[in-house]
C-alpha cells in the first residue's frame, strides 16, 4: 500500500514530544514490512538546522488560503536511516519561526491559518507530484482538515477517488480550536459548521474536524481510547467519539529499538543486555551521577524523569514529593525536560536546595534521555493522563523500573507487582491509581522496600521489563490491518 502521512512532527527534523517520534517510527515499520509511505511536514526554520540534508525541488504550486494564494515549494529529504521520502512544505511566512506552535507560552495567533495552508497544501501536492494514494493518515489537530478537505473538495479529483482517510487522535487535550470566523480560511462552505461537522460550542475545531470526516480513526494505545469516550478524559468530545466509536481503534504505539537498545546505545558509558545488566547498569548509574554532579552512591535509590514539565505529566506531584523523599530517605531525583516556566523554577530551586540528591536540566536532550533511562534505577510517570506514553516502555527495556499512574497506554504497558503478578512472572513496576500526593508516595515507598530489603524480586522486575516486545512491527501490523478494512469498504 502506498500511505502519505501529514504530521506536523517528525523526529528528528522537528519535535516537541513524543508526536515526532511516532511519525518517524510508524512509517518506518510499515516500510520494513513491504509498504511504501510518503511523509510531509512543514519546513519550519529547525528543518534547515537540525543537521539532516535536504535538497529544493522544482515543485511549487498556489495554495488557496480563504481569498488568497499562496505559493508553496516543496523540498525533500529521506527520513534517517531509511530511504522513505518526506517532503517539506515550504513557506517562510508561516514557518520560519523560532518554535513551532508558539513562544514564550503564548500560541502564534495565526496558528489556524499557518496548518489550513498547510493541510491544503499537502492536498495539492497529490496531484503536483502525481501520487499514487491509497491511505491518507492525518495526525492531531494540525491536520484534521486533510479528512474533511479529501470527502468535500477533492474525493471526486483524479488519483484522489479511491483515498481512504485515517485519522490519529495523539492527545485530544490538544484540539485546535479557533474562532469561528477561521472558517473563512479554510475554503469548506458554511453549511459543514454544523454541531455533526466542524463546529464545537460556536467555535472551529480541528481535531473534532477529522474525527467527524476520517473513514477511520486511531489513537495511541486500547485505554485511552476507552478513557476518551468518557467525561473524565473526552475534553467536551466524547459524544462525538462515542457516535464514532465504531470506527476508532486504540492501537498501541511502539518503540524505536534501534534509537532504543542498551546493548547498543552510544550514549551511555557501558552498554548492556539482560545478561550484563547488573554488572553494566551500576557503571552507566555512576557516569550519570558524576555527569549531573550528584554525590555518586551506589546503594542510594535514583529515581529518573524525563518528561514535558507540565501539569498533565504530574511534574507538580513531583516537585511536591522531592523533600519528603530527599530528607528523609537520602533518595536521589534527576529530571530533564522543559515546559511550564513555574514548574521549570519550582524543579531548578530544588536542586539549589539539594544539590547533592537532586538534578534539573531544562531541555530536550536525546543525550540526558538516553543516560537517564541506563542509569536510574526506577523511572517515575505520574501522568493525569497519558495517551501512550513512551518512556515507560524505554524504562523496561533499559533495566529501569516504572512507577506509573494507572491511565492511557501507562495501564496498558506496565503491570503492577502484586502476589499474583510476581508468581506467574508478569510484574513488570509499580501502579497507583489515584491521583493524589497519597497514593503517589504510596507507590514510591513500594517500590524503595523491595529496591532495599528484596533484591531478587528487584531482580526479576528489571529482568521481566528487559524481556518485553515493545518494537513497532506489532503496532504495524495492526495499522496494516486497519488500513485494509478502509480501503476495502473505499
């Protein structure tokens, strides 16, 4: 099949999560699997910085943007370490910008405008660059258009009539809404801004605009898409998701395990396998200890993060559990990631605090991730929700143990220890399921008692995390699968 997906992330040529990865890696398996997919992404400023080499091609073609034209190019490049071509939609007046959604916390207020040109712009290119098609795979809201631009203006185009269209809700906190006057921009007649269509409590809505007008829908693994068509987790669509229920999948999202392999990892200061784990991991414990300046003490707990620093991933809870955890246990924390500035200030002053035991680097570094999943002994993921989540998984296969919220793709990839989950060998961390300071320190005192006072369960949780099949080739076959049903009933 030959599958074009429009993502407004893509490791490692843009990324502000772990969207960006999921667009690299799910192409990447369909490939290996004899499929032929086709990326496009905007050519935002970091696309010409990031180190990859891409090439201007001679394509360049008028997009219509409400009343206007305007001109996009398209440049090339191939996605790393494979040869799946992705283009890039260039035009400087909307991407040539520092980041990517917004600055200094403050959205671009052209945001609606900037992936309308966009959306449409992968649109044309179809018939620009004469694309054979048979799935057109959408991602959040920033192309949630593409469905709704594929049944309304182009389904009845050549090379377009046998489109089917899939949709991935990656977190349906994010959903693009705009004023309803945005509806201008986007060329699709008045009478779609319906309550059934695009409209949303008098506004535009992107997201609920490919979920209404995909042929299919996924998002990131079985819970959350259960979680999503309640009014806990559904953020004002879960009627629409409900009435689309039929069609939605939760296929669970897979790992890397090139970029994802402690037996190869460049990274961190002594690779290892389940067989070397624990002569290899307390090297690797040691070089992170010494890198972030904490006092290097090999039987002290060190419990790694590295996450988005906002309220949704519980950095709060977090911050809030340090002191206990340090003064009174002697543990040690290390964090690295970026996001709110009052929680980034929160983090930075406890390791002013407690510079010994605890570690803050504010920023995306694939580096600090990869020393932090070898050298921590538990991983924490307090998330509120997590539609995935994918450092759970990498914590696994680097011998590190999670604890984690009992939410979204966490409840589907970590199993709690328990008595029946250590006899029949299937424990894999620690859960709470509250979301409370409580069941929190709950959990992490846990999982402190059996790290101290019993070793070979401690053993057999590094080991059976170690054991897990997280590889996109699972994940891939499932999108196969879908992708025949749509395209059959196309």
């Amino acid at each position: 099949m030959n599958i074009l997906f429009a993502c407004s992330e893509v490791a490692p040529f843009a990324r502000t999560g772990g969207l960006a990865d999921v667009c690299a890696s799910l192409p990447t398996a369909l490939a290996e699997l004899g499929h032929h997919p086709t990326l496009f992404l905007p050519a935002y400023r970091s696309v010409f910085t990031c180190g990859e080499s891409i090439e201007e091609t001679s394509v360049r073609f008028p997009v219509p943007v409400g009343q206007r034209t305007i001109l996009a190019e398209l440049w090339k490049g191939t996605l790393k370490g494979t040869e799946i071509p992705i283009y890039f939609v260039r035009q400087d007046h909307y991407f040539d910008r520092l980041e990517l959604y917004s600055e200094n916390g403050t959205d671009y207020n052209d945001n609606c405008e900037r992936f309308v040109f966009f959306s449409r712009a992968v649109m044309e290119s179809i018939a620009a660059l004469n694309l054979s098609v048979d799935i057109l795979h959408s991602n959040d809201w920033q192309t949630g258009l593409i469905p709704a631009y594929q049944e309304i203006l182009y389904h009845d185009k050549n090379s377009y009539e046998k489109i089917a269209t899939v949709h991935t809700i990656h977190n349906l906190a994010y959903q693009g809404i705009f004023w309803h006057w945005d509806m201008l921009l986007t060329g699709i007649g008045w009478e779609h801004f319906t309550y059934n269509q695009m409209e949303f409590y008098g506004k535009l809505n992107l997201m609920k605009t490919g979920v209404m007008f995909a042929h299919g829908i996924t998002t990131v693994s079985p819970r959350y898409a259960l979680e999503i068509q309640s009014s806990a987790f559904g953020c004002g669509m879960e009627s629409v998701l409900q009435y689309r229920s039929p069609m939605l999948r939760g296929i669970l999202n897979g790992v890397c395990t090139k970029r994802w392999n402690p037996s190869t990892d460049h990274y961190i200061a002594a690779p290892f396998d389940e067989t070397t784990v624990f002569e290899n991991k307390p090297i690797c414990k040691q070089d992170l200890q010494t890198a972030l300046g904490l006092s290097v003490q090999p039987d002290t707990p060190l419990v790694g993060v590295v996450s988005r620093f906002a309220y949704q991933k519980g950095i709060d809870l977090i911050a809030e559990a340090i002191p206990l955890w340090v003064e009174k246990h002697g543990v040690q924390f290390c964090l690295v990631g970026k996001g709110d500035a009052v929680l980034e200030t929160r983090l930075n002053e406890l390791a002013q605090r407690y510079p010994q035991n605890v570690a803050v680097r504010c920023e995306f570094s694939d580096e600090w991730a990869h020393k932090i999943e070898a050298g921590s002994d538990i991983f924490l993921m307090p998330s509120r929700y997590e539609p995935c989540g994918l450092n759970q998984m990498y914590s696994q296969l680097y011998g590190t143990v999670p604890i984690v919220h009992d939410t979204g793709g966490l409840a589907d990839t970590v199993v709690d220890l328990n008595d029946e989950t250590l006899l029949n060998g299937t424990a894999t961390g620690f859960s709470f399921y509250a979301d409370s300071m409580h069941d929190l320190n709950t959990a992490i005192w846990r999982a402190f008692d059996v790290y101290r006072n019993k070793k070979d369960v401690w053993k057999r949780l590094i080991q059976n995390g170690m054991r897990q099949n997280w590889s996109w080739s699972k994940s891939a076959e499932q999108y196969i699968r879908f992708y025949e049903k749509l395209r059959s009933k196309k």
